[in-house]
C-alpha cells in the first residue's frame, strides 16, 4: 500500500481523558478511507490529529507521530499554517463565510497569494465551484451572500473553498450528516471523483454510507484502533469479534 498518512503510536488527551490510545496505522493515497466505530469512540479526534486541530480544544495534547508524506506534522519546527493548508477539512454542518459565494472560494486563493498564480482569480473560482458541482446553480448569483444558499449548496461551497487552496488530503466529519438525502448524494459523488487526485478521509456513523465509499476502513472502540484494512475484507469478513458485532447492530 502507497500510504499517504502514517500514524505511529498516537495518544490524545483531554485533560484527564484519553481519547486516543497508542492508534498506529497507514491511510492510503487517493482512496476514500473511512473511520467507522460507535459514538465517542475517537473517529473525530484521529481526523483531526491529521490537520492539528484537536490541539485547538481546551486542555488537549497529543503525543506520538502523523506523517504526511514522511514529514512529522507534530515536530516543533512544522509550519502548522502550511499543514493546514495540506489538510482540508468539510465539517458536519457547512460554515460559508459572511460574504459573497464569489469571496468565500477567493479568500483562501487570496490569503495564500495564490491567485497570481496560471489562471486568472475568476477562472480560479469556476474552476472549484465546477468541481463541487455548484457552478451552474450559482454561476448568474456569485457575489450574492452566501448564507442564502441551502445548506446542501454551502456544504459544497465549502468544499470548492477548501478545495481552492489545493490541498493533498480532505478530511470530513460526517460531512452529510446534517444534509437531505439528495444533497448527500451529490456530496458522496463528488467524494468519489476527487479520490482520483486526492487522499479522503471520511469519518462516518452511517454503515450503508461506508459500503457505498469506503476503499479502506479503519473501526474504532473506545480510543482504539481494533481492526483496519480493505473495505470489503473489513465490512464482509471481519477478523475482530467487536468488528463483527458492531457491523450486526448489537452495539
């Protein structure tokens, strides 16, 4: 396996709760990988070890290695900004910002002076929107406000905004949980395209979801990794008995 991610020995506290205990695996590259395991099990705060946000809560430390690309993203000399930039994240509910859609998928171009870059600023901002499926839905209202969107629509202008700053990974937290089930779809349509050119990973509660995307799973049991692997060897056939249980409903 080409891992883009590998994970070695990672613990995470929150304050005197361990959230996360020794997790050592791989992610691969550019595959849809989903971590899957019941609720407050550590899903959300391994994703977020991968983009240094679970440092940003309160009375949170981590300790151990995340390597993107062989670089340790936890060494004290790391540029967090940049790691950030490397990471997208798509939350469970879409946070446009308070400006225009135009603006909202221009500001990370701009932040990071990527706009002097090859295409012109509004070729930059057709070209993510086509992406995110947006761009014939919004293409006649681009500097109206975006928090006039649906919530389906500003799901995907966060992904065209998370995707303008070209990020190598894109991580998402339950990313349609808070989404109707067309609008879920077109977002589970645009996940599988992106893994041609991007690294996903996916947390997810909804089973049917993970056998529909899923290349590679990782099952998590209180702060623990149990068992990780190809999806279908996972989801089909198992090796870990709390792996089975779970897949059968009984927890």
């Amino acid at each position: 396996m080409d891992a883009h991610i590998q994970v070695r020995n990672l613990n995470a506290f929150y304050r005197k709760e361990q959230a996360l205990k020794a997790v050592t695996l791989e992610i691969p590259r550019q595959q849809i990988t989903v971590i899957m395991g019941p609720s407050g099990c550590g899903k959300t705060t391994l994703l977020k070890s991968f983009n240094r946000f679970v440092e940003l809560t309160d009375g949170a430390r981590v300790y151990g290695q995340v390597l993107i690309d062989g670089e340790d993203i936890y060494a004290p000399d790391v540029d967090v900004t940049e790691i950030r930039k490397k990471t997208g994240l798509l939350a469970q509910r879409p946070y446009p910002l308070p400006m225009s859609i135009y603006d909202n998928v221009a500001y990370g171009l701009r932040i990071h002076r990527m706009s002097r870059k090859g295409r012109t600023l509004d070729e930059k901002v057709r070209h993510y929107l086509e992406i995110a499926g947006l761009w014939e839905e919004v293409k006649d209202r681009l500097h109206s406000p975006a928090i006039g969107l649906s919530i389906g629509q500003q799901q995907r202008l966060c992904l065209a905004r998370g995707l303008a700053v070209e990020p190598e990974v894109l991580l998402g937290d339950e990313p349609t949980s808070a989404l109707d089930p067309i609008s879920a779809q077109h977002i589970e349509a645009r996940l599988l395209e992106l893994k041609q050119t991007y690294s996903v990973v996916l947390v997810t509660h909804i089973l049917r979801q993970a056998r529909r995307l899923a290349d590679y799973v990782i099952f998590m049991y209180l702060g623990e990794v149990v068992e990780h692997g190809p999806a279908r060897q996972v989801l089909e056939n198992p090796r870990q008995a709390r792996t089975r249980a779970y897949l059968e409903g009984q927890f």
